[in-house]
C-alpha cells in the first residue's frame, strides 16, 4: 500500500522556512516541482529521501505550492463527489516522449523509414510481426499465462484459440485491428462499448459482460496479494461521466496557439488513465484503455505507433504501473504522475521500434550481398527474398502458406509457390502439423557451410 499526502497543509509555507529572514538549509531544494533529477515524486516516495531533520508536511507544502502555479489544468473530474481539475506538470520525461514521437512516429516518418530501407515488402513482413506484440504483451499484462512464441504461432496460422488466456490474446488482436481500421471515427460510449465487446466476447461472457456498461458497484482492483488497490467511482452517473469524457475527447486541443493546446500524446495517454480509473466494465478495462490510447495516436496520424508496444514494458514493471494510477488518485487528480510514467514506457518503446528498424536495414544489406556472393539471387523472386530475409533475421521462425499469403497480400496459390520454391532450393524445410503444413528456414550456418562446400568442391 502506498502512502497518501498530508491531508492538512501549511498555509504560506515559504514564510515558515526561513529563520531571521535567511532560508533554512535543506528545504531549498523543494521550491520547485521536481527534484535535480527532474523526478515528480509523490510524497509515497518523497517521505524515504527526506533528511530527518526536516518537517514532512512542511517540504509537501512547499512542493505543492510549486506546482499548483506551474501545472495546467487538463479537465474537470470527479474525485468521489467532488468535482476537482485534473492537472498537469510538463516533466522533462514528458517533454522528451512529445519529441520523441512528433520525430519519429508520425505517418509521414514511417514512410521515410519505409523508403530508406530499399525493402519495402520485408519492412512491411516485419511491422506485420510487430503488430501482435501489443496484443499479446497487453493480454499478459491483465494475467494471460500463455507464452509469447505460442500466442504468436496461433495468429500467425489463423488457429483457434485452445484455451481462455488465448481467447483473450485473440481478443486483444482483433480489439486493436479494430481500433486500427475506425481510426477516423469520433468517439462514443456506443465505440467504447463495440471495442469491449470485440475484445472479450466468448472469453468468459458471464464475467466480461462484453460491451455492457456495469450498473453495480462490486468492481475493485486487486494487487498480487489481493489486497483492494482501487475502488472505482459509482456506478451512479458513470453514463454521464462517460459522456463527459466522450465530449472532452472529441473537442479540438490541438491548436498550439491556444492557452488549452493538449499535445495528442498527452491526451491519448489521459484518456488511457480515465477509461482505467472509471472501470466502465466487469473486466478487460485495462485492455480497453490501452487499445484507445493506441486508437486516438492513430487518429492524430501516428501511424508507427501500431508497432510500438508499450503493454511488452508495462509487463516488466506491473507494481510501478499499478502505482501511477493510485498517485494521481490520492494526489487530487495530479495527471503527471501517470503521463510521466507512460511517458518513460513510450521512450522506451520507440526505441525498442527504432532499433528493430535499424537491425533490419542492417540485415537486408548483409543478406542482399550474402545472397548475391552465392549466386542465389538470380533465383529467387521478389516474394521468396522477402520471406528468406524475414526468416534470416529471425522476425518469424515458422511459416505457413495462410500466414505469408496474409503478409504478403498475395493469392494462396502464389504463397504456396513462394515457399516451396524455398524448399526446392534447400533453404528451407517443411513438416505436417495436423492438417497443415508449416515451412522453416534451414539452420543459418548449415546453409553457408553447404554453400561453401559446394563452392570449394567447384574450384577443386
């Protein structure tokens, strides 16, 4: 459990800090809204950095002060029944996220990536591989047991899904293709109820109720050792919140000369916090609020970011997660502590996504000279090089004649000849799985030591 701030703050707390008009040493540091490592701490975490000599109550009022004159208020919500202004500090963390996105995410950067990479089908094979990771990582997020390399194979082949945790990844992955294709639509409640409901219908329908907005308030969040964590707002009026924050999403803040300019990565992340902190349905609100903060990034033209997981770093730190929504809460609605800390997540990811790019023109260049030094390129066509290079780099291990048709937006007919033209080429193998048959790339360093076998035995 988390510390809460000190309820009862000092008034005018920079007139009790200072002895016979000099500053006492030690508090100077908390004049400002974060510390000199451009940290925005939560007095949960303030309390333990605290030299003892200094008066808790007093060092939060000073910071408090601080920030209620450099934050922006971001929207009117209700903290239980009072209606308070959400606010907004601008962390450096938050700062760097907004440039690093408007640098590197937007529609028009993911086609420059697309250019320079030469290899347009191939770039296009492995951001088709990126897409399910944001599926899958946010289903395990939300506790699905099934690992990464087999959720993976089911949407790659198109199965069924053979379990409930699969059925929540499968769900995740239409939930976000969803999100994808209504891009350009404004929001509703009517939107929000069809995304839930996409996502989790047929999983478990008696606990998910999808697309049902709850009407009862036994909904809570539990931590890891069950302890109640969040106790969502009242049933009573969350229509009408609901409302509230379909209007406020659908209302233009992205006029930079406007003293209410929101950047969209700001606002989609705060749309994020609102839809898990009302808790609208039974179960899945985690997965909801995530697929609408990627929706609303694809509705202000940030294209990449249907390639950018940040459920794959969320997994790593749940607690921190966890913890970002309950500063904001017990900290009078103070949005910074949950942007900034999707903010870092966001930095991360896109880096993750810029280092995937860069690893694939890398590969495409060493493979293209590989392939032409052995004398297979004049071989192989356009579709057979694409999947080879995808197979090369190790983006997918196995393939089927559905899932490199999909991929590649080619007839069955003609991915079938694309892989077992591989095959009659001894680059790959193929094995019977049930009724179907799944093509893989034969082993990287066999595949030279026989090439340089053959061509030591040509020379000789």
């Amino acid at each position: 459990m988390i510390t809460s701030p000190p309820k009862d703050l000092i008034e005018n707390p920079i007139t009790k800090v200072y002895n016979n008009g000099v500053l006492v040493v030690g508090y100077t540091s908390y004049l400002s809204s974060i510390d000199v490592k451009g940290r925005y701490l939560h007095f949960d975490e303030l309390k333990h950095r605290l030299p003892k000599q200094l008066n808790p109550t007093l060092v939060w009022s000073l910071l408090k002060e601080a920030r209620q004159r450099q934050s922006q208020d971001v929207y009117d919500s209700f903290l239980g029944k009072r209606l308070v202004p959400a606010t907004l500090f601008m962390t450096p963390t938050i700062q760097k996220a907004i440039s690093e996105t408007d640098r590197n995410t937007t529609t028009a950067a993911l086609e420059w990536m697309c250019n320079k990479i030469g290899e347009q089908k191939h770039l296009d094979y492995l951001l088709n591989d990126l897409i399910e990771d944001e599926a899958i990582s946010s289903s395990q997020l939300e506790g699905a047991a099934t690992t990464t390399k087999v959720a993976k194979d089911m949407l790659k082949r198109a199965r069924k899904p053979r379990s409930l945790d699969e059925k929540m990844i499968l769900g995740n992955f239409r939930m976000m293709k969803f999100a994808w294709e209504h891009r350009n639509k404004a929001l509703s409640v009517e939107f929000i109820e069809e995304l839930h409901q996409i996502g989790v219908e047929g999983i478990e329908d008696d606990k998910y109720k999808p697309g049902v907005i709850r009407t009862t308030d036994d909904v809570m969040v539990e931590n890891n050792d069950h302890e109640v964590v969040h106790t969502p707002p009242k049933a009573h009026n969350l229509n009408n919140r609901l409302d509230m924050l379909v209007k406020w999403v659908n209302q233009s803040h992205h006029d930079a000369e406007s003293s209410g300019y929101i950047h969209p990565l700001v606002k989609a992340i705060t749309l994020h916090f609102r839809i898990g902190y009302e808790h609208p349905f039974h179960d899945g609100n985690g997965r909801v609020a995530r697929a609408l903060f990627y929706w609303y990034m694809f509705k202000n033209e940030f294209a990449a970011f249907r390639y950018i997981a940040i459920s794959l770093l969320l997994k790593e730190a749940p607690v921190q997660y966890g913890k970002s929504y309950l500063y904001t809460e017990t900290d009078e609605m103070d949005l910074t502590y949950f942007v900034d800390h999707q903010c870092r997540i966001i930095i991360r990811a896109i880096n993750k996504f810029k280092a995937s790019y860069k690893e694939s023109v890398e590969q495409t260049e060493v493979f293209n000279k590989w392939l032409w030094d052995s004398g297979l390129y004049r071989q192989l066509t356009d579709k057979q090089q694409t999947v080879f290079q995808v197979a090369k780099s190790e983006k997918a291990v196995s393939f089927t004649i559905n899932n490199v048709k999909d991929n590649l937006g080619c007839s069955y007919n003609t991915a079938a000849t694309v892989l077992n033209g591989l095959v009659e080429l001894q680059l790959f193998k193929k094995v019977k799985d049930g009724r179907e048959w799944v093509y893989k790339m034969i082993d990287q360093k066999e595949l030279v030591k026989s090439w340089q076998a053959d061509t030591k035995q040509f020379k000789d």
